[in-house]
C-alpha cells in the first residue's frame, strides 16, 4: 500500500474518532430542557427548605415578620423588623433588621444559585452566594450552607441587642 492509501486511512480513522467523541460529549451533555427541570425541581425543595428554616428562626426571635418571596430575583423568604428606641432627651432612633434567602432564576449557564442577605440594626453584615452546577447538586449541602447563613445571622442578631 502506498504512503496516500495510508494517509487517507489514518485522516478517517481520526474523522471518526472525533466523531464519536462528540457523540459521545453530546449525550453527556443535558439539554436546556433537561436543565430547566432540574433547576425547578431543585429549587421548590431548596426553597421549601428556606421558609420553613425562616420561619422557625421568627418563632425564635419575636418582632420579626415573615414574608414570602416569589419576585423576579428570585424565589424564597424574608424576615424584616423595624425597632423604634425613644430616650428621654435624645431623638428617636429606628433600626432594621433584615434576613433575606432566595433561589434564582434559571439561567442557560447551568447553575442554581443562592443568595443571602443579611442587615442588623442598619448595618449590613451577611451578603452572599452560593451555586453549584446543576448537573452536579449535592442538596444536603446547599441546605447545610442556608442553615449556617441563618445560624450566622441569628448569632449577630440576638449579639447586637
């Protein structure tokens, strides 16, 4: 066989071999549909998770009022608290407090994200989030993740009074 015989060859064997693996990365690729299941269905248990851990810290901390959220931000709750302190001789001061959880939308980018908001007496001290890939959620994390960030607020909260 001469030396173009072989080269044709070798040039088709490479042709299918990336053929195949393209196949093969494209199966194990998840498509937007599949993605977007996934994100709600991980993002009714995460935010089942919220409310209920939010509105166990508002029976734990009286003058807190819980509220449902469900905006273009995102999916989740919040607790707000507005205090009034009258001094006699002084003016009157009011300090909020606020803890906010919510689930993003869905985006293309594949991922579900967590964000966490937190003031106390005016001041903010929590700001953060959280995402894992969709393809690659571990639940019991990110629950444990919200349950520290509540936890954390608790502390500073009940701390600052």
């Amino acid at each position: 066989m001469d030396f173009d015989a072989r080269l044709q060859r070798a040039i088709e064997r490479g042709e299918k071999a990336k053929e195949v693996r393209g196949r093969v990365a494209e199966a194990e690729k998840l498509t937007i549909e599949e993605l977007k299941a996934l994100h709600s269905t991980y993002r009714l248990e995460m935010t089942e998770h919220v409310e209920d851990t939010l509105k166990k810290l508002a029976d734990h901390l009286p003058g807190f009022e819980y509220q449902s959220v469900y905006s273009e931000d995102g999916w989740g709750a919040r607790l707000v608290r507005d205090e009034l302190y009258l001094e006699p001789g002084s003016k009157a001061e009011t300090h909020y407090s606020r803890l906010e959880v919510l689930v993003t939308p869905f985006s293309p980018s594949g991922i579900i994200e967590v964000t966490v908001k937190g003031t106390v007496r005016n001041r903010e001290m929590l700001n953060r989030k959280h995402y894992q890939r969709l393809a690659e959620v571990d639940l019991n994390a990110f629950k444990e993740l919200i349950d520290q960030r509540i936890l954390e607020f608790a502390e500073v909260y009940t701390a600052s009074r």
